[in-house]
C-alpha cells in the first residue's frame, strides 16, 4: 500500500480534495442544552456552565459528532477535521476544563475514526483523511491585551508551545493522518504550534504531513496581527507544509485577492476554505449552496485550488455542491518558485540578484550606538523606540537589535524592545535582525518576532556539534542566518 504522503500526492495531482465544513453550524441544529454538555462522569458535576464548549460534545455526545463527520463524508469530503479547534489548556480554560484537554483530544479522533469506520461500510474504496484540527487560542503573542501597555504580553511563547505540544501528542497518538494548524490570526502563534509539531515529531519518531491555513481579518489583506499574504507565507514556509491557504473571516468573493496571491507565492498546495458569505445583522450566513460553489468554482478554473472546503455557517450541502462544482476541474500546478532571501515583518522583504543595496540600520544596537545605549540603561525604552522608527523612516530595509552590554539583563530587555517595537506598524513593517553573541538571547529574541527575521550570527567557534544545534534551532522560528567565519582555531583568513 502506498505511504500516506505519496497517496496524498498522488491523489493531489489529480483532482482537487474536498475539505469538510464548519461543525458550529451543524452543532446548532441539534439545539442541545446545558444537560447535553454535562452526560458524562467527568463533566456532571462541573461547577462552571459548558453549553456552547462545542469540544466537550466529543466525550458527552460522541454519536451527535461522529453523525455530523459522516454527512460531511457522504457530501464529498475527502478530509474530515477532528472536532478539536478549541481542545488546547488555554482555550478550555474559560471552562475551567484544561485538565480535561488530553482526554477531549483522544475522544475526538475516536469520533472521526469511528465517521471513517462507518462511511468505508459503505464506500469500501474510498480514499479519506482525518485532520487533527488546532485552533488559533484565545491568547496572542504578538498583541498586548492592555492598551496602556503595549509591551505587556498575557502569555509567553513557551506557554503557548507547550499548550500545543500537548494537544498535538494526543493528536498524532490518537492516529491523525495530517495536521492542520489553522484559523491563525497571529503569525507567532503558528510558529509556537509548527515549533511544538517538530518537537512532538522528535520524541514520537513519528511525522505528519501540516496544513497551514491563515485568516485575513478584513479588506485590509492583512491578518490579526497586522502580517500581509507574502509577509505570512515567508514566516511560515520553513516548514515545507503540505498545504498553505486561507480560511475563516471573509466569504469567497471577499478572499479572492488573497487566496490567488497566495497561490502565486507559495511552492505548496494551496487550501481554501471560506465562510458562507459575511455575517448577516444575526450572526449567521446567508450564502446558499449554489453561490458559495459558484464562487469556489471560479477560483478553481483560475487555477488556485488544490484543497477546497468551507468554514463558518457552511454544511454539507454547501459542501456536496462544492465537491460537484469543480469535480472536473484540474487542479492547481505548484509553481516553481525563484530562489532568494525571503524575509518579513508585517510586510515581505525578498533579496535577489535585483535588489541593489540593503540598508541595515543598526543604531538600535548598544554596541555601535551610545545614545541607545543611554537611552536604554536608564530604563528609557520608549525614546528608544523612536531610534528604530527614525531608522525605518531614513530608509532602513532591516533594523538590527543588539543588548549584549555587562550592565543588562540582555534577554529582558530584548524581549522587552521586540514587543514594543511589534506595536509599532512603522517599525514592524521592516524585518529584525537579532544581533548577539549569546545564543539565549538571540532565542529569546526569536520566540518574539511573528516575521521570518534575521540571526547575527553564529560559527563554529565552540565546534561543529554545537553550530549545528544552534542552526537547527534557528530553522525551527523560520529565521534566516549569517554565519560568521570563525571556527575553534579562530577567524578564517
């Protein structure tokens, strides 16, 4: 039989995959109450409400959600999401349910697996995939939730990885056949999931494809956290996932921009599944069947589409006429993609044999400049700030960050610049370079910037052994490297 990643490719080059639609839809036409929430030892006695914790459904309802995958099944999905969007400690934690995290991810996958089981009684031959689904959070590591302090951060990024972490081990332990981080509004959160994947990767010895699917908030083409489609897609694609695209947030119409820019950038699949139209006055969707597969359709004559599905006020009618729209529809080729240096903040920057000069502002950098210096040993951050929007503003492509002075506790304030200047839309728009000698402050610096950034430097001073883990470290936050050319017996001549 065929390993699951050349199945995947196999049936990839063929035909476009049908994705599953919103499962908050279908949960609401059951009109369960608060006592539907509650059918299960765990959860009887719970002294907090838990109607709406639609996750929960997956220990005390089971046969509600496994119905809900089968129709999705019957309509033409290919891929089916585990009901686990919100199955993470932070998120269940409006519950007071976070020790239940482990448990709702493993009853989760059973539902699906037992949707499989039942839909291939019926289709014996049929070729379909469960995809562990991971939620966005209701935290962010890029935004201050304050906003008199916009340097103050609700959660720190090891939080949010070992968040993941956790809720990713039960997935891939349960018998998920793909990953799909999805719903990002914040680049840096992505980058905690994709840090956490790789790590449950190592000590289960074990590999899944991922599927990355970002959420643009508005007309604006940019996410939550202010990143544009290219910005995204260079801070995520160190990770070679299977599949980038969009969901969420907008309707078809709205996402067309996006989902084909996207498809011009990305050496990937590209995934594309959209809410039924905007919200109307009530909260709910209005886009019948017909226009919201009208719409999909044309994006897959255009040529943008190898996964296709839909997100909120979507079922599986929406979704059967999806899969008969573009049934014979070919589709998308994966571009070839030139090489160059793709970096980011909010907005991309790429290096390549046209881009002429690179300006490097480094007057953020105690080091080569003694008014930032001053400015920062006496605790005067703010004005310090202004020194790397004068930099963007004068032209800087790149503002480099240095705090390696005897008098600092170097990683503080590098965290404590990182997440000022990341509220800053004119200084965030340029890439960071990260300039230090120690190796825990350049990752202290790393697990602060959502854009693909710069690290200054490493070598092989302390030897091979350790320049390799630190490259793969720095591989594994999408950043890019200068090596400098020293090695144990000193700088090369």
């Amino acid at each position: 039989m065929d390993s699951l990643p050349t199945l995947l490719a196999n049936l990839l080059g063929e035909k476009i995959l049908i994705l599953d639609g919103a499962m908050g839809t279908m949960v609401q036409r059951y009109g369960l109450e608060e006592a539907d929430f509650r059918d299960h030892e765990l959860v009887c006695r719970h002294p907090s409400p838990l109607k709406g914790n639609n996750d929960l459904l997956c220990l005390t309802r089971p046969q509600v959600i496994t119905s809900i995958h089968l129709e999705y099944l019957r309509a033409g999905a290919k891929i089916i999401e585990t009901n686990t969007f919100n199955s993470n400690s932070f998120s269940q934690a409006d519950y007071e349910l976070s020790a239940l995290v482990k448990a709702l991810n493993r009853a989760a996958v059973a539902c699906a697996r037992e949707a499989i089981r039942q839909y291939r009684e019926e289709q014996p031959a049929a070729d379909v995939f469960l995809a562990g689904a991971v939620g966005p959070l209701n935290k962010t590591l890029s935004l201050s939730p304050d906003v008199n302090n916009p340097g103050f951060r609700a959660v720190t990024f090891d939080q949010v990885e070992q968040a993941y972490f956790e809720q990713i081990d039960v997935l891939l332990e349960g018998g998920v056949d793909l990953l799909l981080i999805e719903t990002i509004f914040d680049t840096l959160n992505a980058k905690a999931a994709l840090v956490a994947a790789e790590k449950v990767f190592q000590v289960k010895k074990q590999q899944v494809p991922i599927m990355i699917s970002v959420t643009i908030t508005d007309a604006s083409g940019r996410t939550l956290s202010g990143q544009t489609v290219e910005a995204f897609w260079n801070s995520v694609s160190h990770v070679r996932p299977l599949s980038v695209g969009i969901n969420c947030a907008l309707g078809a119409k709205e996402m067309r921009p996006y989902i084909e820019e996207l498809s011009r950038l990305a050496g990937c699949y590209i995934s594309c599944y959209p809410n039924a139209g905007l919200p109307n006055a009530f909260g709910g969707y209005d886009e019948t069947p017909e226009s919201f597969a009208a719409a999909m359709r044309e994006f897959a004559e255009a040529g943008f589409l190898n996964i296709a599905g839909g997100c909120c006020g979507t079922t599986p009618a929406h979704i059967a006429a999806l899969a008969a729209a573009v049934k014979d529809i070919s589709p998308r080729k994966i571009p070839q993609i030139k090489k160059a240096t793709r970096l980011s903040g909010l907005e991309p920057l790429t290096i390549d044999e046209n881009s002429g000069f690179i300006m490097v502002g480094e007057r953020t950098n105690v080091a080569g400049s003694p008014k930032f210096k001053k400015l920062i040993l006496e605790n005067k951050f703010a004005e310090a700030v202004e020194i790397a929007r004068q930099q963007v503003e004068a032209g800087a492509n790149i503002i480099d960050v240095n705090f390696d002075e005897a008098l600092l506790d170097s990683e503080a304030a590098m965290v404590k610049f990182l997440n000022l200047i990341a509220a800053e839309p004119d200084i965030a728009r340029v890439p960071v370079m990260i300039d230090s000698s120690k190796f825990s402050v350049i990752e202290a610096g790393l697990k602060c910037l959502q854009g693909r950034s710069v690290v200054n430097s490493i070598s092989l001073k302390e030897g091979e052994e350790k320049f390799l883990e630190q490259a793969r470290i720095i591989k594994s936050y999408g950043a890019v490297v200068i090596v400098m050319a020293f090695d144990e017996q000193g700088q090369a001549a």
